[in-house]
C-alpha cells in the first residue's frame, strides 16, 4: 500500500503533466505538435541588458534583429482568436515583449484577462526579468496564469557578473546602477521565484549564455534554481552582430557558437532538468516552435472584427476535436519511439560502450523526418547510442541549401557544413547528389532510407545501422 505522501507526490506529478502536454515550450514533445503566438503588448522595460537593443524585441525572449509590430490588448485578442481559429494546433498565447511583460502591467493584464473571457481553452504564458513579479503576484494569480518564464542570467551575490550585464535597472522609482542595480535585480527575482513556486506556477528560467562573462555562472544558476523548483531551465546562446548595435556586440563580444552551448549544457544537466528545444522567437512569433507564420496575419483580417465574430472564427469546439486528433497522433508516435528516447539520459545510459554519435535530422513537422535537405532551415540534433537516443538542440541557418525556383542556381553549403560539422549521420527524406558528396567529405553518412517515418526510432535504428557499438567502427 502506498503512503499518502507517495500519493500527493503523484498527484503532483499529474498536475504538472497536465499543465505542460500541450505547451510546446515545456515538453519537448508538445513542440512537434503544439503552436504558440506571442502578441507585442509591451513596448517599455525597466532594465538595461547589454546584449539588448530597443529599437529591437526582448533579446531575453527573442532573436534580435527583429521588430514586432505593437497591439493593444483588444487587438492582441482579438489576432488571438484569429489565429487560434486558422491554426487549430495554438494552445498558448505568451506575451514576451518587446519589453518586459511586467514592466506593463496594464496592458499584460487586460490582454490575459480578456482571453480568459474569450478563449478560455488557451494557455496563458508570460516571460520578464523578473524584477517586478512579487509587485504583481496578485494579478498574476487572479489571471490564472500557469506558466511564467523569468530571466537570470547570474546568482552571484555581489553583483560583480550582474553588473557587467546591465549597467542599470529602474525599481520603485529609483535608477540603481552597477552593481547595486544587480543586486536589487537578483534579489527580486529570487523572491519573484519564490513566490511563482509556491503557488504552483510553473516557472521556466532562462539564461542568455554570454561568452566569457556569464559561462562559468550558469552551472550555479543551474544549481540554485534547481534548488529553488523551478520547474525547467533554457540556456540562450548570445546571439551578437554588429548590426544589432548592442553594448556588447559593439564591445566585440561574440555570439555563443553550439560548441559552446554544448559543454555549458553538459555542466548543467547534471543539476536540473533542461530545456533545448527553444527557438528564441521573435516577440510576434506565431505557429509552431521553429517556424514563422507571423507574415500570414494581417492586422487588417482582424481588427475590425467584433470579438463574437471572431468566437466564432475561433470555434472551440472544432479546436477541441482538432486536438483530441493531435493527441490520438501523439499516442501513434508515442508507441512507435517508445524506448528510443531518453530525455535526460546520461552519456553512458544511451551506448553499451559509453559512446555516442551525432544525428542530424531534417523535419517539417508532425514528428517526421519529412523535410528535403534543401528546404530545411533547421537541422534537428540527436545524441545516440545502441541503447537509446536523446535530443541535444535545433541548429538554425540563415540559408536553406535551395532558395526555390527565386534563387534557382545558387546553392550555399558553408553555413551548412559548419552547423553539422560534428555529426556522423543526415537523416533527410531527400538529398542531392551534390549535397550529399560535401557531406560526406566531412565523413558525415547522408542516409534517405527512413524519410517519412517517425524521428527518434529511426535515429536509434541509423546509428545501429552504420556503426557496431562493439568496435566502434563504420559497417
Ligand atoms: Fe512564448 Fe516563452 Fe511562453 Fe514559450 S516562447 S513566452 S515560454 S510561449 Fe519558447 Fe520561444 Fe524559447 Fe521562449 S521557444 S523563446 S522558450
Ligand atoms: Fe531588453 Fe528584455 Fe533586457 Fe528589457 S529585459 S533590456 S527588453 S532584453
């Protein structure tokens, strides 16, 4: 017989699943499935980070480089529903930007609260630095927002990192600077924390990973949020051009390259859970995590429209039943991947040898590999050994391989064969000769046999397919 607190625990655990099946920021496996769409509600921040520019979005949230078009909470509800109605998969609206959801408050809050009236189905997400949840943990909670991303990008008490991160922050009236601006930041995200903890909201913490500043920070941030229950931790990689004209990319600070991001992740995963599917979207992403179907939805389809109309658009019910498919999809995949995947697997638990190899794999959605090598503008990276798999990170590029029938002619691999450069085998539903033999010059096996079938059974049977975990060596 179980004790009660072997049954509380459970219970706790079920929550938990519950709240996060759908998020596709929270399970790594809702983001093949799930959309988002973050409405710009919030032009003003309160701080200062150095890799952040205003002229652009929330660089904690997003890629730089990118604007968001502006909308009030009425116009943020109602693309809401418009969209919610076009793309049945959007079970989470965020508000993440372009500046800090808190640092406006009112319009966060009236975007949140006619949602709960209108679209009562969705998910409610917000992203800040943190400094004022314990100001707004009331409306927070009246608004029954259930997931809450804060960034934190040190815990060191003194404020030494901090201040080379924000040279100020502006607090209940006052502008604190250095490392006294760090400190009062710190010390309000962690009571922030704190309190998101302990009224069971879920709370994701990022970390922008800044070369040479921050990188030896994170395992700490790692431990102490851990320590904290948070519930999942997002390592950023800086991403830094001159272009942006941010502190630190006009200071020379590089952007944090994948091998970078690998080994901090490494140093991390050891104390709590991560998450390595993000995106950095931009503060109007709209679709599913790593495509942007922002472009799609004019203000003009919906701005005029009377919110009952667009209830209607939205139509909960076809939602409902477009979702009971996806989960009825999700089942089909589930036993097929089954015992494939472990997500936070240790080296030594995926490989009977304690070596793994690198798989990238090209996928449009649906938990396929159903994408061409030359459309893909993301390769999926996968650790696997003989035992099992494990997902490591999304690699962007700037330029899928072919620009389609506009840039027919043009080929570009550089930025390709530099973004797989450490992995032992593609998996593509198709790829061209020319493509495949640059590939293969880096020793990488093109491999086109499991286009279409599901993702991580078909990484596991590859890496037994081309090498004997025995000797290690190619069949
Ligand atoms: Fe948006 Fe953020 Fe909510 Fe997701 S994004 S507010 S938690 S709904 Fe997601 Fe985008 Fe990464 Fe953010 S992939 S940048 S983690
Ligand atoms: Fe920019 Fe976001 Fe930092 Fe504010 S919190 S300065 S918007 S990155």
């Amino acid at each position: 017989m179980s004790c009660n607190c072997e049954r509380d625990q459970a219970k706790l655990q079920e929550n938990i699943l519950k709240k996060i099946n759908a998020h596709p920021c929270y399970s790594q496996n809702a983001h093949k499935h799930y959309a988002r769409i973050h409405v710009a509600v919030a032009p003003a921040c309160n701080i200062q980070c150095n890799y952040c520019n205003r002229k652009y979005d929330c660089s904690n949230e997003s890629r730089p480089g990118v604007t968001s078009c502006k909308l009030t909470p009425q116009e943020a509800v109602k693309k809401a529903l418009y969209v919610g109605g076009s793309i049945k998969q959007l079970s989470v609206v965020g508000i993440a930007g372009p500046g800090d959801a808190l640092a406006n408050p009112k319009q966060t809050f009236e975007t949140f609260r006619l949602l709960e009236r209108y679209a009562p189905d969705i998910k409610l997400c917000l992203s800040t630095n943190g400094l004022n949840i314990e100001k707004y943990i009331d409306e927070i909670l009246r608004c029954n927002i259930e997931h809450i991303t804060v960034t934190m990008n040190s815990v060191d008490e003194s404020g030494g990192i901090g201040a080379k991160i924000y040279p100020w922050v502006y607090y209940e009236g006052k502008r604190y600077y250095g490392e006294e601006a760090a400190r009062v930041l710190l010390r309000q995200q962690l009571r922030g924390i704190e309190l998101l903890v302990k009224n069971d909201i879920l709370v994701k913490v990022n970390s922008v990973l800044i070369p040479n500043v921050n990188e030896e920070e994170l395992p700490k941030v790692a431990k102490k949020v851990k320590e904290m229950g948070v519930f999942i931790f997002n390592i950023m990689p800086l991403i830094s051009k001159p272009e942006h004209g941010t502190k630190f990319a006009l200071e020379g600070v590089k952007s944090a390259d994948h091998r970078l991001l690998m080994k901090v992740q490494e140093a991390c995963e050891t104390d709590v859970k991560l998450m390595r599917h993000c995106r950095q979207c931009r503060a109007d992403a709209v679709g599913l995590l790593g495509e942007d179907r922002s472009d799609e939805f004019f203000k003009k389809d919906f701005a005029d429209k009377s919110f009952e109309e667009l209830q209607m658009h939205y139509n909960i019910k076809n939602r409902r039943e477009a979702h009971r498919k996806i989960e009825e999809w999700r089942g089909v995949l589930k036993a097929a991947n089954e015992k494939a995947l472990m997500e936070e697997a240790k080296k030594y638990e995926l490989s009977s040898t304690g070596e793994t190899k690198l798989v990238a794999v090209t996928s449009e959605s649906n938990g396929l590999i159903n994408d061409h090598f030359g459309s893909a503008e993301e390769f999926l990276i996968y650790e696997a050994g003989d035992k099992a798999i494990k997902f490591i990170m999304p690699r962007r590029i700037d330029t899928s391989y072919c620009k389609g029938p506009k840039g027919c002619g043009t080929y570009v691999i550089d930025e390709i064969k530099k973004a797989l450069s450490d992995c032992d085998i593609l998996l593509t539903q198709k790829i061209g000769e020319c493509p495949k033999k640059e590939l293969e010059s880096l020793k990488i096996i093109c491999d086109e046999d499991y286009a279409n079938e599901p993702i991580e059974i078909s990484v596991l049977k590859a890496v037994k397919k081309h090498f004997s975990f025995e000797k290690l060596q190619v069949c």
